[in-house]
C-alpha cells in the first residue's frame, strides 16, 4: 500500500491505518516498521509528501465490521477525499490496486469502487451460486464481487455509514463487505468497479466446512433485503456498472473439489432434514430436489435454486423458525448447487464461467416476481 500511495500519490496527503482487534500475528509491528527507503524501483525519485500512520486497536465487538467503523470514523474526523481498505491475507496486492481503488473517487465522482478479481472457477463459490445472483436480481447492478473485501470509497459514504445503526448487529462481526455494497446501491451512490487481477489468498475447496461463513453471509444478506424491501421489490431491470483497469489473463493457483462428497451429502441432508426443509421450502421445491437426488448424472437446474433461496429468503422473512436454524439446514442444499456447477464447468475457460454464471443469474432475475409475491 505504501508503494501504491507513493508512486501514483505523490502529491497528496496519505494516511495509513491498521485498525487492530488484537491480532497475535505480528501484524502492528509489521505495519510500524515497514518503509521504502529506496522509491527508484516505483520509477520515481522521492515521494513529496510522507505518508503517515495510524495503529490502533478498535472497541466494540470483535470483527471486521468494527475494525471499518474505526476507519470510518478516522476518515470523517480527518475530512479525507477518498479511502481504499484490503484484506489483511492477501498475497496477490500490488501498488496498482490503491491506484484502482482510489482514482475512481478522486478523479471521476464516484462513492464507492467494487474490486473485480479473476479468481479460479472453483473459489469464490459463495459469492458466484448466492451472493452475486441475488444482489444482481434484487439492486438492479451487475456487480461481480458484492463481498470481495477490497473496496474504494469517498469520504462522504465513509460519514454515512457511521449514521446507520448497525454496530452492535452482526454487521460488526462478519457482514461488513455486503453491508457496504448494498448501504451504497441502495442509497443512490455512485459505484463503479476496478480491475485488479488476481485475488490469491487462503482458498478452500468448496466440499469443506463452509456452513459457517454460509450463514454468516446469507444471514447478512437477507437482513439487508428486510431493510431495503421498499427499494428491491421496485427494481425491473438490471445495468452493468462502469468498470475501469485492464483485463488480462493471469495465472491461478488450482483448487482441488471433491464433487461426490459433495453430492454425497446434498442427497443426506436431503432425507435426513425432510421434515425441517418442507418447513422452509414450497412442496414444488421439495419435489425437484429429491428428483435431483436421484439423477444420474447429478442435475440441480438454475431456477430451481432460485426458488430455493428465495424460498429461504421468505421462511427468514415469516420466521418460520429461527433464522439460525432455518440458514443451517442450507449448507447441504448449497453444496449439492456447487457440486452442479462444478460439473459444469469442469472443461471451460475463464469466458465460459462467466457466461455459465450469467444463465444462473438470469434465472434468479427470471424468478425474483415470486419473491415478490411471497413477500407480499
């Protein structure tokens, strides 16, 4: 980051800021002592105005959410222009992404910058089967990464953030990147996204103990589909966003996905949660899932999936049950979608993901009026 501000900053006035919830990694000594002495390889010969820092430790509940309220609050008090935040394990960060994180804000009016990443077909899954689809359907913008993790914004979103009454929610614990996104949709911001190459970091395959994470993101997107219910039901149509940066190619690190495991347990948990999921699910949804259990080859079609998480959407929204348990019984239902999709694009390139996901976002866009309806 330091690189980044010096070479394509170095006119303005920087500050870094680790905000801390205490971290045994080492990571504020790192962010202390760390300095570019030498700027000839940035291909400049000083940097005009120093960078500064700021480690400090956050107060609230432990999370990243806390950890951005910080920031937040150290870009309202210092008036900043812009801001750009990053994941703390990434291994793929280069100065070029502070450029692309906050040019967009500075020099073009926009609030707030999406990251758009190439990332192995099989990671990201999250994001690609769930989280994409829907906040396309709902908000009406393509937007590739809504909890990428790597994010610009002005410091006039970072002051409405603050206003919104979220940090004693979950948002403080693990919602933050799809709270921001949505915050910013939602409320008639300016978003963008920015290419930034690669995103490497701790990948794991999809077949692992992911159940977690899945509630904790589907759990954060359904509470923002209660408070933005007036905005999304209005939406029509869906438009791509700017997207600025060059596209290239580049080389990613394989993930290896057990697909029968997976399948393994979509059709488990489909006998053994039966009675919970006619609870959650339509009668039609059940149907096809255990007609999909028993396909060979395994087939779990697009819109039926829509039907099943907006079948989610509404249990959680009636409170059929708790959303914690209603949200647990998802995970064999996400793999068995996951598993699907592999197969599907076990022999495609970078291209022909993108257009597989594109079939499976239109479908979530083709069911969203029964969304609708049932929330009505």
């Amino acid at each position: 980051m330091q690189a980044g501000f010096a070479k394509y900053f170095p006119d303005h006035n920087a500050i870094l800021i680790n905000s801390d919830g205490g971290s045994t990694d080492g990571t504020l000594e790192i962010v202390e002592k760390t300095a570019i002495d030498d700027f000839q390889p940035l291909l400049i010969d000083q940097r005009q105005n120093l960078l500064s820092k700021i480690v400090t430790p956050y107060h609230g509940i432990p999370g990243k959410g806390s950890a951005f309220r910080t920031i937040f609050q150290v870009a309202k008090e210092l008036k900043v222009k812009a801001c750009a935040v990053v994941d703390s394990d990434l291994r793929s960060i280069t100065p070029e992404w502070i450029d692309l994180l906050i040019r967009p804000v500075l020099n073009r009016g926009f609030d707030f910058v999406n990251p758009y990443y190439l990332r192995h077909k099989y990671d990201g899954t999250i994001t690609n089967s769930i989280v994409y689809p829907v906040t396309r359907a709902l908000y009406g913008k393509h937007i590739r990464q809504p909890i990428g993790g790597d994010f610009g914004f002005s410091g006039k979103l970072a002051e409405f953030y603050l206003t919104k009454d979220v940090w004693g929610s979950d948002v403080a614990r693990f919602g933050i990147d799809i709270w921001m996104t949505t915050t910013a949709v939602a409320n008639d911001f300016k978003v963008c996204q920015s290419f930034l190459g690669a995103k490497i970091h701790a990948a794991k395959d999809p077949s692992a103990d992911l159940s977690a994470m899945l509630t904790q993101v589907v759990s954060s997107l359904f509470m923002l589909m209660e408070e933005y219910h007036h905005i999304w039901k209005e939406v029509k149509t869906t438009t791509p966003v700017p997207l600025f940066g060059f596209e290239f190619s580049v080389g990613l690190e394989p993930i290896l996905v057990n697909v029968e495991r997976m399948t393994n347990m979509f059709s488990l948990g489909i006998s053994e949660l039966s009675d919970l999921l006619s609870d959650i699910l339509s009668t039609e949804c059940m149907r096809q899932l255990v007609e999909a259990g028993l396909s060979d080859p395994f087939v779990f079609g697009d819109e039926l999936w829509a039907h099943v998480i907006y079948d989610y959407a509404l249990a959680c929204h009636r409170k059929v049950m708790s959303v914690d348990h209603i949200l647990k019984t998802l995970t064999p239902l996400y793999l068995g979608k996951v598993a699907s999709l592999v197969q599907d694009m076990a022999e495609s390139n970078a291209h022909e993901v993108e257009e597989r996901l594109e079939a499976l976002c239109l479908a979530f866009e083709k069911t969203k009026p029964y969304l609708i309806k049932g929330w009505d």
